[in-house]
C-alpha cells in the first residue's frame, strides 16, 4: 500500500529557515551587549537586580550560569566576583557599592535639590589632657542651653545641642581623638567640624599633635580653641607659633586655620568660637533633606536590662520616625520608639539631631550606618547575606594589610603609596628618620607619614593604623601592652627596629613591592578548533589541531573568533585521545576545554600563551 504524500508547506518551511537562520547569527555573534556598560550594584544582588542594572532579560544571564553549569532562579544570589565576571559577559563594568549607598544613591538622583535646607554641624572636640575640654563643653552648655527649653545636657546619649544666634550646634561628647578615630575606623563620618583645645600656658603637646593628624587624616576642618588665656602665665603667641610649625597657620598671619581664644574658666570668646563654628559651616554648605528617608549613624549601643538593644544615632539625612524599618550594619529592626537629649520620648528626629534608638533585633557596632528601608524583605536578605558575610570572616579571620600584601593593593588599582605611623625614642632619632624616610620616593609610589611621635607605640597609634590601613614603624620603642594585644586582635603590622639603615632598606625593599611589575607575554602555539563536542558534565570540548609551536597544560589561552579575542583565560584540559597530557606540539591533534567558558565554534583558533611578570627597580628622586 503506498504512503500518503504529506502535503508540504512553503510558508511555513521558509519560516523555520528563517528561524533557523536567525538563531545561528545571534550564536555567532556572541552575548547581546547591555544596554548599561557601567554599572554600580550592591551586595546580595539577585539575578532579576542585575538584569535591570544591566538592561537585558533576565533569562539571558540564567543561560549563561547554565552554560556554566550552574542552576540558578530568577531570585538567586549573586556573589561580587560572580557579578563581576556575568557583567564581562555582556561587556559591563561594575562599580560595587554597599545597599546603604546603592540604596542613597536611588534616593539622591530621585530627589529634587530644591528640596535640600541646611542643617546643623556637626562638632567633634578634641586635644591634649588636661587642656579644658570637658570644662569648654560645660561653659557651651550652661551659656547656651538656657537660651531654648529645646536644649538639654545630653550625657545620657553623648551628644549636645546648643543655640546660638538661633541656630543649633550639635557637639559630639568623645574622650578624645581616640574614639574619633575609632568611629572613622568603622567608616563613620559623622562629624564636620573639629575643635582642638590647646592649653595657652602649656602649649602643643603630644595628645595635641596625635588629634592634629587624627583630624587631618579624617579631612575634617580645623579650629583651635587657645584654652586658658585668663592665666597670667598664658602665651597665646607661642601656641600659635608652635602650630604653625606643625603646618597650622593661623587666619592672622595669612594662614587658613581659624585660632580663638577663650577661657573656659571665665566664658571669654565662647561666643567668638561658636560665631566661627557657623562660619565655617557656612562655608561647607551644609545641607540635608528632612522629608527624605533617614540616613544616620551609630555613635554607641549597648544592651539595656530593661530596654534590650539599644543606640545611639546621630541622623544625618532625612528623619528617623517612630514605626520605621530600618537596616544598620547586619542588624534589621524597626523603632519601637525614639527618646531625646532629656530622656523624654520623641516621634521623630531631624537631621543633624541624636535619639536613643529602641526596637533592634541585635546589637550593632559604633560606626555603622542606619538606613530606613520601604523594601524590607530586601532589608532581611541584605541582613542574612552580611550575618553569614561576618561568619565567614569569623571562620577565615581576613586580617589587614601587612608589609608583604601591599602588592595585592596595587593588583586591585589602590594608590601606589604606604602610610607609616612612625614612632621613636628621641626627638633627635625621629627627625633623621624623617628627613630620610621624605627622601623615599618617585614619580610612581612614596612613604606617607600620617602621624610621628616620641615615646611608646601606644593604643592611640594602633587605632590610627587601623582607620587608615597604616604600617607602624617603631625606632628604639617597643609598644604598650593594650596597643600590643589591640594590634594583634585587628591584625596591625608593627615593625620594630634599632639600627636605621636596616629600617630604610626595609622601606625600600616594601616600596620597589609596590611598583606594578611588567608583564610579559611569551607566545607558545596556536591551534585551530576542527571539531566542537558537547559532554555532559564536562562542557564543551574543542577537537584541535595545533598548527605553529606548542600548547602546554599550563599554558594561559586566548580564543580568536575572526581574528577578534573573545575570551582569555587558561586551559582547563589538555588531552591526546582518552589520556591528559602535559603538552601538545605542532602536528597532533588534542582536546581542549577552557576554563569558565564553553562558547567554542568551529574554525575558532586557540592561541597559547605564557605570561611572566618582571620586579621593576626603584629609582629615587634625589
């Protein structure tokens, strides 16, 4: 019996071969290109944020990770270096940001800048002991906290507000420079304005010095308060000619550091220093948006009998209401409510204002940043993706940057030059040390000395080291026993030397480290892909012939399609036949597959490569 003839259908025939034809050029050409090249992205990002960052549909990416052989959702979590190399993929660069910035950032290009009305500073007070600090601050708040029943002594919650002029004035209640560094240490910048108290009858002493490159490394502005002026030994001039030295110069002598003296003792210039406390914020623009979400910062938190959880937060951006839910470090929690200066229960605190935080499900650490959050099922991911963030470092305790890691600083695009807190036993000892450790340096990398001092390495140093990733040099000295075991808890390099030259050839030998080293490539075949095999658990494998020189198991790979790169990499097999083999030579045939990558077609040459890298020599500047 004869079959029946199917009746054909043009139509649809040149369909499927135009269907056909398409899918073969979009496999030619290669992954879409995204709609955004540079992208910034934050932490714990899923599949579906990074498409809409990138532009593209969401199962194109999901394609790629199967090629990859990895199965993932719509709703997976992304790590950074995963990001990074998807992003690749689809010729993207990523700009990695925290979710507090990436979430800021939202708010800051939707945000209107008509909105923006200034705001308080911000004052930090520091000095040497004994110079009236705490008796300045106590002469601000009794002058001025009378002026408004809305001031108040604000012990409770290490902050004060004062008035002047009808205008608040918010200072920061610290011991001192240590626990301002601390806090910059944690990546906090709360503070916009410094005030260093100097003795006029005692003059600039090493606490004084210490706070002045605190300060100046935390790029805040200066003032100084010339504390004692009342004393009949007082020397106004010789305090001011002792910071000039330090590269303070005064306002008077045609400097840019504003100098007031007053008396704590008396009230004496209060005035005149809290009238320079507002010119110099009115010179920095201080500006936020009250009707924004809040942003703040923890100053401290501590775990209340009564109250559980608690913090203090100074909001810097937008207002902190009652009822809302916020992220602060790996913390999530909502505020239950909020209490003031005077211990009495607010709904809502303004920028520039510090409140006792209640309603955190944990206990957060000085420095971290609040952030109100709208998506909170996003908060909670963010949370559990940095609370098994801090496992892991707990688990592979990442210590900080020693003499022989700052290569990695340079391989990650960091600043070619290596902060050193210097400490010795004489004046004498430090100066040569100084005048020779200037001497360091060329066109590419130098010695930065971010704070020098007589005496032991003490806790102060240390916490200095850690806000600014510093090495500490010690000549003749050896560090205090609370420095000592701070320094090995956070993994602070201490070196500690007695003979100089031996300290310089070390400096020498770290800053020739720091030089990016050349890169040289030696090519060692090309092989050209005949056939192209697709194995299970295995990936693609390219069936090759190698034409010119070699190709070693070791070898780095480059793949050309149309004489184009598009991948390089290393191999991740080598073999003749069914066996691994360590090298292929011209002539013989072999199967390869790449590393990460299974895009290989026909015709596609492979080229095979090895790359070394050659120390440069450090060449001083005389």
């Amino acid at each position: 019996m004869a079959r029946p003839r199917v009746k054909r259908d043009p139509e649809a025939e040149r369909e499927t071969r135009f269907m056909q034809k398409q899918a073969a050029a979009r496999a030619k050409a290669g992954p879409p290109k995204a709609q955004n090249a540079q992208i910034a992205i934050g932490e714990g990002a899923t599949v579906k944020e990074l498409a809409e960052k990138l532009g593209i549909k969401a199962n194109l990416i999901i394609k790629v990770l199967f090629e990859r052989g990895v199965f993932a959702t719509i709703n997976q979590t992304l790590d950074m270096e995963m990001i990074r190399d998807l992003s690749r993929v689809f010729s993207a660069q990523v700009e990695e940001i925290t979710f507090e910035e990436e979430s800021s950032l939202n708010i800051d290009l939707a945000e209107d800048p008509g909105q923006l009305l200034p705001r308080p500073p911000v004052v930090t007070v520091m000095g040497h002991v004994d110079h009236g600090k705490t008796s300045l601050l106590d002469a601000i708040r009794e002058t001025h906290i009378a002026d408004r029943e809305a001031g108040g002594i604000t012990q409770a919650i290490g902050a004060s507000e004062v008035w002047h002029n009808d205008r608040k004035i918010v200072f920061i209640d610290t011991p001192g420079h240590e626990a301002f560094t601390r806090m910059r240490a944690q990546g906090a910048k709360v503070t916009d304005v410094v005030i260093l108290v100097v003795a006029a009858d005692d003059g600039v002493m090493p606490q004084t010095l210490e706070a002045i490159d605190h300060a100046k490394a935390a790029n805040v502005p200066l003032i100084v308060a010339v504390n004692k002026i009342d004393k009949n030994n007082a020397q106004p001039d010789r305090v001011k000619q002792q910071l000039s030295d330090r590269g303070l110069m005064p306002e008077e002598w045609g400097g840019e550091t504003p100098m007031v003296p007053v008396s704590a003792l008396t009230g004496q210039g209060i005035e005149d220093l809290l009238e320079m406390v507002l010119l110099v914020a009115d010179m920095r623009e201080l500006t936020a948006n009250p009707n924004r979400t809040a942003v703040g910062t923890v100053l401290e938190a501590k775990l209340d009998r009564g109250q559980g959880p608690v913090a203090t937060v100074i909001v810097q951006n937008g207002t902190l209401r009652v009822g809302d839910y916020f992220v602060v470090g790996s913390v999530f929690g909502r505020v239950r409510a909020l209490i003031d200066d005077k211990g009495a229960k607010i709904k809502e605190a303004e920028p520039s204002s510090a409140a006792l935080v209640l309603g955190l499900e944990g206990l957060p650490q000085p420095g971290d940043q609040l952030l109100v959050v709208t998506d909170t099922d996003r908060a909670r991911k963010i949370v559990e993706f940095r609370e098994d963030k801090e496992r892991e470092q707990t688990l592979a305790k990442s210590s900080r940057q020693s003499l022989e890691q700052f290569q990695d600083l340079l391989r990650r695009g960091e600043v070619k030059e290596l902060p050193i807190v210097l400490k010795c036993d004489v004046q004498g000892s430090l100066d040569v040390l100084k005048e020779t450790l200037g001497k360091l340096r060329n066109d590419e990398v130098e010695v930065q000395l971010i704070h020098t001092g007589v005496g032991a390495i003490s806790e102060s140093d240390v916490l200095l080291a850690i806000a600014s990733e510093a090495i500490i040099y010690g000549f003749n000295v050896r560090p205090e026993r609370t420095a000592a075991a701070l320094a090995e808890r956070e993994k602070i390099d201490i070196r500690l030397h007695t003979v100089i030259y031996e300290l310089e050839d070390e400096l020498k030998a770290a800053l020739a480290g720091l030089l990016a080293p050349v890169i040289k490539e030696e090519f060692e075949g090309r092989a050209k892909v005949q056939e192209v095999f697709n194995v299970s658990k295995v990936g693609t494998v390219a069936g090759c012939l190698v034409e010119e020189g070699k190709v070693s198991r070791d070898s780095h790979a480059r793949l050309l399609r149309d004489n184009t790169v598009v991948y390089t990499g290393r191999l991740n097999t080598l073999k003749r036949f069914k066996d691994d083999a360590s090298e292929v030579r011209a002539g013989q045939e072999c199967g390869m597959t790449l590393h990460n990558y299974n895009d290989i077609k026909q015709g596609d040459v492979i080229e095979a490569f090895r790359r070394t890298e050659v120390a440069q020599e450090l060449k001083l500047k005389s």
